[in-house]
C-alpha cells in the first residue's frame, strides 16, 4: 500500500514554540493544524497554513477540547450539541483561513483527549462524524485505523462522509489493536523498531503486536511526529523507506 504522511502542526502559542514545523513540512503529505481551542493561534494557523502551500501538503483540521491550559490531553465532559458546535468552529475557522489562501480543506482530525474519546465512546464520534457531515464542504473524518474499522465506515457511509485511517509509526499496539498505554513496557519504539513496522506496515498491511501476533490494518495514513530534530531525521527516514 503507499502511505500518506500526516504530522500535528501549528502547535505554537503567542511566543511559546511548539515543534519543528518548518523542518517538519517538506517530507509529509498532510498538515494537521491545530486551530486555536489546544494550541495554535490566528497567526500561527496562517503561518503554518502559508508553510503547507509552500510545500502542497494536504490541509486538516485538528480541532480539540477547549483546553489550552492542558494541551487538550484532558476529557471533558461536554454534551454531543457542544461537540458538533466546537468541531464546527475550529474547522470553520481554519477553512477559512484556508480558503482566503487559496488552499482547500481536506479533512478533520481530532487532538489529544478528543481523538481518544471518539475512538472508545460511540456518541463521540457520532458527533464528531454529524459535525463533518454537515459541514458547508465535503470533508473526510480521520481516525485511528483498528479492527472495527468496517463498523466506522458504514458508520460514516450513513452520513454520507469519507474516512481517512491513521496508524501510528513509533507506537506498540496491543492484541485488540489499541496503542499500548505510555506507562505499559516498549509503548513507544525505538527509531529501528519504528522503521521495521512502517516496513511491516507499507509492504504487508500488519504490524506486530506486543504479544507477538500479526494485526491487519488498513491504514491510508501514517502519523509521524516532528518535535524535535532527531524526530525530524526519523521523518525524513520513513519518507525515504516508503518511496523506495
């Protein structure tokens, strides 16, 4: 299969520098913006949006709880009219910006506590998946690629969207095809490790769980991280095993 590249970015605040977006943005093929409610400001979303058209990478949303304070890594306990509400207002704000840019909105992908909660509570992503249907432009949903990936599409087939799958290059997953919990023994690999299952993944559709047994995704994007320069490197290196 030939995998996207996707990276959080626009991640910054004011002053505050998050991440390595200009070294970041030539080797992937989709920018996922962070608009405003975690991280990211009007200025920084236009400045990252201006770096993405410098380099035609693909645009998404990347809408979160309204939680600056913690980098949207915490749940809260919002009801499914405010989900829709707020998925509307970040993706709107960054479509926007885009389209007085020229640029187009391709899809959404939810941050942080967000994204966790949309893939283990149904009313989640069901509001997150109304939002996106009624939104003004036709835009694709991406969420994490998982065994259930066939229940998410003919949920979203329901509503008339498409779905971009996501796996994750330096993350262990367990049997059920969860990422491994940060605090649990190898949860995060190694840079070799890492590039042994993007190969997994790019020539055989699996990846090795952590008790040893071969798990298929389909997966249509690779999430990539750039927040440092040996992460950049590592970017670098699964662009070039990928198109190789």
């Amino acid at each position: 299969m030939t995998l996207l590249l996707n990276c959080d970015l626009g991640e910054s605040f004011g002053s505050w520098t998050m991440g390595m977006d200009a070294q970041v943005m030539p080797h992937i093929d989709q920018a996922n913006i962070a608009c405003g409610f975690h991280a990211g400001d009007p200025l920084i979303m236009s400045n990252t949006l201006e770096l993405a058209k410098q380099h035609q990478v693909r645009i998404g949303a990347h809408p979160a709880y309204p939680d600056l304070v913690g980098f949207g890594r915490r749940s809260m306990n919002c009801s499914t009219d405010e989900i829709k509400a707020f998925i509307t207002y970040q993706t709107a704000a960054l479509g926007g910006m885009a389209q007085s840019m020229d640029l187009s909105l391709e899809y959404v992908k939810p941050h942080g506590a967000l994204y966790n909660d949309m893939m283990a509570k149904d009313n989640i992503r069901h509001a997150i998946m109304d939002a996106i249907a009624s939104f003004h432009l036709p835009i694709r949903l991406m969420l994490q690629a998982t065994p259930n990936a066939d229940r998410h599409r003919e949920e979203a087939k329901e509503r008339g969207i498409e779905l971009f799958f996501e796996a994750f290059a330096d993350r262990c997953y367990d049997d059920d095809g969860r990422l491994l919990a940060r605090t649990k023994a190898g949860a995060v690999h190694s840079r070799d490790k890492m590039l042994e299952q993007v190969k997994q993944l790019s020539e055989d559709g699996t990846v090795t769980t952590v008790s040893g047994k071969l798990l298929p995704l389909q997966a249509d994007t690779l999430c990539v991280h750039g927040d440092n320069i040996e992460g950049v490197k590592a970017i670098a290196a699964i662009r070039e095993l990928i198109t190789s």
